[in-house]
C-alpha cells in the first residue's frame, strides 16, 4: 500500500483496516475496526456532523518505507484533511481514541508508544480529547458512529488476535435485490 486507502462511507457500515480511514457524514453510518497494538482515532465535527477514524500501526517509521499510511502523523494529517474537504471546520473537532494494548508481554512496546503519540499529537494539535481506551493486554473492537460523535467498544477474547481485513464469507445462495 503507497497511500492510506480513504474509504467514503457510502454505506451503512464500513470496515476499515491498518493504513486505512473513512469518513461519513450520515445519522446511520457505522465506522468499526478491531484494535491490538495499534491505535484508531475517531474525530469529529460536532456541529457539521461529519466524522471519520483511522487506524495506524506506529507513530513513526523510516521514511524508506512507502507504506507511510500506517505511521501515526501522517495518518492523522489524511483524515484531518478529508474531514476538512468534507465541511469539517479544524478548530471544532473532537477526538476518541482506542487501542495500544500490549498484545505479547515484553515483546515490543509499540501500543504504549502509539498510546502516548496520539495523546501528544492532539494536545499539540489543540484537539480535544473526549475519550480514550488505551492500553491493557485484550485486542478491541471498535465501532464510530461518525456524525453522531458517538464510539463503543467491545474487548475482545481472543489475546493471539491478528489485526487484518475479515475475508466475506462464501456461500452457495443466491440473493436478488
């Protein structure tokens, strides 16, 4: 992946994985991600009533690697801005933020590092911080709800959990619209 993939939520429920954001700006629209080590951010214009999540890997990594998406400025500074296109006005929005668990003890200590970077980022972004899940050892699964500001969250129990995009299931029925 060279960019962070923007998905516009046209639907009712949109995934999202790591490298990845979308916005929507709809009553019925649903953002989710599931979370270990790495960190999604919701933000939000309370008053336009658009918001979007993201879902980054590392705060930081080498600027050889094309994938930037996945390190924590630059995924903030995308979603940031598509917000912005879509009539987010910068010094209304709001923020949540999920994950950084420690997913294997003593292993690395990156969801503590993207914990405290996206904490940082938004206080020297002047951006507020309305909630935050941040740390622990259990993977989470997060669901935004964009233009209502609203997220939730479920842990989830499985501790080996890896962070990728589900695969649809198959099945031999057939479905007509």
């Amino acid at each position: 992946m060279t960019a962070m993939l923007q998905k516009r939520s046209g639907g009712i429920r949109t995934y999202i994985a790591q490298g990845e954001y979308a916005i929507a700006g709809v009553e019925e629209a649903v953002i989710s991600t599931i979370l270990g080590s790495c960190v999604a951010t919701c933000l939000w214009d309370p008053v336009a009533k658009i918001g979007g999540m993201n879902h980054f890997l590392l705060p930081e990594g080498p600027s050889s690697r094309s994938d930037v998406s996945s390190f924590g400025a630059n995924a903030m500074e995308l979603l940031i801005n598509a917000l912005i296109r879509a009539g987010a006005v910068r010094e209304r929005l709001r923020a949540k933020v999920f994950g950084g668990a420690e997913m294997y003890k003593g292993l690395t200590n990156a969801g503590n590092q993207n914990g405290l970077f996206v904490l940082s980022y938004l206080k020297r972004e002047n951006i507020p911080c309305d909630g935050k899940s941040l740390g622990g050892g259990q993977a989470r699964r997060v669901e935004f709800f964009p233009a209502q500001g609203k997220a939730r969250q479920k842990l989830v129990e499985d501790p080996h959990l890896i962070e990728r995009r589900p695969v649809p299931e198959t099945t031999s029925d057939l479905e007509l619209f």
